[in-house]
C-alpha cells in the first residue's frame, strides 16, 4: 500500500496545470448533463466523447501555450491588444457565470453528502465554501495545486462504478465508433450541452493563468520580456500535459454516460435533473457500491471544481486592472484576486441560501457560456497566430484547422440552440 502511496505520490508531481484543468471539467452539474445525456437516449451520445477530445486538446494547448509564452494568463494578454470595455465584458460575463456554476456544485455537494449522512443542506454547504475559502488563504501554491492534483483522484470512482455494473459492452463499442445522429430538438440540446460542459470558456482562463504562475514560480518567466523563452521540451511536456487531462476528463465523461445508459435508460428513468438523482436512481439498479462511488465522486469533483470556477474569475479580474494575482501570495499584494475569490464563492453559498434554485440558474450559466465560446476561441485563434505576441510559438497548420473547426461547431451549437 506505501509503495502503491508513492507511486501515486510520484506521478502528481509530474502533471501540472493541464491535468488539473482538464478533470475540473466534470464538476457536479457537468456530471448532471452526462447522467442525462446517457439516461434520455442511452448509449446513442457516446460517440461525444472521442469526437470532443482533439477540439478539447486543441483549445487548451493554445491558452497554455499562450500563458507559457506571454507570462501571463488570457485576460492580462488580451488586456495589451484589445478595448477595454470587450476585457470589462468578457470578465463580468466569467464572474457571474461561474459564481452560478460554484452556487450549483455546492448544492450538489451538499445534497451528495445528505445521502451519505443525515446533515443540514445549507449548513454544509457553509462548511465546503469556508473549506475551499481556507484553502486560498492559508495555503501556499505548491500546496493548493498539490491538495487539487490528489482531488483529481476522486474521478476514479465514477470510473470504479462503471466496472460495479452490469454494462452491455457491445453497445459500447457500437455507439462509441459509430455515431448516431438524430435531428429531433432533444437530441441536438443534449449535444449542445455536451459539447458546452466539456469545452467551457471558464477552463480556458484557468488554463493560461495558471500555466503562467506555474511557470512563474519555477523561475522561467522574466516579466521584462514581452515573449517568453518556451523550449520545444516545455512545449512538450505542456501538450503532454494538456492531453492527459482531457483525456481523462473524457474518459471519465464516457463512463458516466455509458453507466446512465446501462442503468438508468432500460430502466425507464429518462430525466435526471441533478447528480444527485442520478446516485440515487443508481441505488435499487446497481446496489449500495455504486451508489456510494457516484455520491463520494460528487463531493470530491464539487472540491476540485469550485476553486477553479472562483480562481479563474478572479484571475481575469487581476489581470484586467494589471494587479498581482495567484495563490500563496500576501493578501497586501492580491487584493482583488482574493476579493473575487471571496464574491465568488459566497456568492454562490448565497444563491443557495435564499431559496434560488441554483439548477434552474444553470440554464442562464450555459447561454452566457454559450455565447462567450466562440468568441473567445477566435480571439484565442487570433492571438495563437500573432508573431508579435507568441513569437515562434504560434499555432501550427492542425492547431488552426482543429481551432477553426471548433469554432465553427460552437457557433453552429449556439444558433442551434438560438433557432431551436
């Protein structure tokens, strides 16, 4: 077991800021869409997840790339080359989206552990907000990303609960390569939505600061220079990095749509609205094993989640008034990062607080997340390619073609929606 320990220990020492991204992404209310997904048309969207992967690699390679070349996350780079009233939008618009998004995964938090011991919603809630508030306080960098990377860890047990049940594996592997396209409104919404969980702008902010500050810790970002010295090694590893975190996310993505469509669509459970009622719909098909699993995943993934919902809007607010921002860093020196960091996640406990239901809410965080897509991966697109700003670091002919093509299914998603 100790070898195993640090085995484990080993390995999250190796990954940096790419991984913690990517598994971020199946937060609870991401865990809600995929339940759903897998429980209203069974094994049908699987073919999602492959087909998201190279789009989600894509996308954040190019904002790690950028923060590892600029010194400096999205916002603090677009704050040098575009209007100041486009940065006021597009950070405000990240603000209120993610405090929604920390306010659903709180309550999803709470309403996990409610199954697992008889505790007041509202009152662990509190306790997780003051929990992740602590954890921006009092820990240092290393700390935080190192408490984040073994928080990774508990989206293995959705994994782990793939494997308790019963799966048709033939289904699997059918609806995995081959996809299954229906133009009905139901369907078309669901893809929307996946596609809008897995590749959300809140992660591309996080992505770029906190290649940034990782850099920036380790000695290799000298802020004299308007172009950092990126090594063909670093850019490697970054796109090690960023592909096992996606890869992973997906992974996990796949195996909670593919046990939804196991145990929930045969079963004649079509609608779930929150994770929770997925664990709980899991419990009389699949025993008390996966049900556990999923409940545990949701407390975990909700920790992992809302420090980098919080950070990343308080990231781009630094950066757009060009102020210090980052973890272990005197609060003298990063008031407005902490301070958001604060609104944030207050904000969200509150929402919970006085009665909103943070899950109807969730539909106004996926239209400003909707509409904020592709505009940002063009603006990403544009500063990738600009030599003055990424030097001999800028996008390759697949980067453009992958980033052109993404950007061109987002807008195609969000008019769908519009239309629809």
């Amino acid at each position: 077991m100790q070898k195993f320990r640090q085995k484990v220990s080993k390995f999250l020492k190796k990954i940096g800021p790419g991984f913690i991204t990517g598994s971020s992404d199946d937060d609870p209310a991401g865990i809600a869409i995929y339940s759903q997904a897998g429980a209203q048309v069974g094994h049908k969207l699987l073919w999602t997840a492959p087909f998201a992967f190279p789009f989600m690699v894509t996308i954040q390679e190019m904002c790690a790339r950028i923060g590892a070349v600029t010194g400096h996350g999205l916002v603090g780079t677009m704050r040098r080359h575009y209007p100041a009233i486009f940065l006021w939008l597009v950070a405000g618009a990240v603000f209120v989206a993610n405090t929604i998004n920390v306010a659903a995964d709180l309550a999803g938090m709470a309403a996990a552990t409610q199954l697992l011991l008889p505790v007041n919603a509202n009152l662990i809630a509190g306790f997780y907000a003051l929990l992740i508030i602590a954890l921006f306080f009092f820990f240092s960098y290393t700390r935080v990303t190192s408490v984040l990377k073994w928080l990774t860890l508990s989206l293995l047990a959705y994994i782990a609960t793939t494997f308790v049940v019963k799966q048709d594996w033939e289904a699997i592997v059918f609806h995995t390569l081959i996809p299954h396209i229906s133009f009905s409104r139901e369907y078309l919404l669901l893809i929307t939505a996946i596609l809008g969980t897995t590749i959300s702008p809140y992660l591309f902010f996080w992505q770029a600061s906190q290649e940034a500050q990782d850099r920036t810790e380790q000695g290799f970002v000298d802020h004299r220079k308007t172009v950092q010295e990126v090594t063909k090694t670093d850019l490697k590893m970054i796109r090690t990095d960023v592909g096992l975190g996606m890869f992973f996310s997906n992974l996990v993505m796949f195996f909670i749509i593919a046990t939804a469509a196991s145990t929930l669509f045969p079963a004649g459970i079509h609608t779930i609205r929150t994770a929770q009622d997925a664990a709980l719909a899991l419990r009389p098909l699949a025993g008390d094993t996966a049900f556990i699993l999923f409940a545990l995943g949701l407390i975990g993934t909700g920790l992992l989640a809302i420090p980098i919902l919080a950070g990343s809007a308080a990231y781009a607010f630094s950066e757009l008034f060009g102020v210090d921002s980052g973890f272990g860093k005197s609060f003298a020196k990063t008031r407005i990062f902490y301070l958001v960091i604060l609104l944030s996640t207050i904000g969200g406990f509150a929402i919970n607080m006085f009665g909103i239901d943070p899950f109807r809410a969730l539909f106004l965080t996926g239209v400003i997340y909707g509409l904020m897509s592709p505009i940002l991966i063009l603006v990403i697109l544009h500063i990738a390619n600009s030599k003055s700003i990424m030097g001999k670091r800028v996008n390759g002919i697949w980067s453009n073609t992958l980033g052109v093509a993404i950007f061109v299914i987002m807008s195609l998603a969000v008019l769908g929606v519009l239309i629809l």
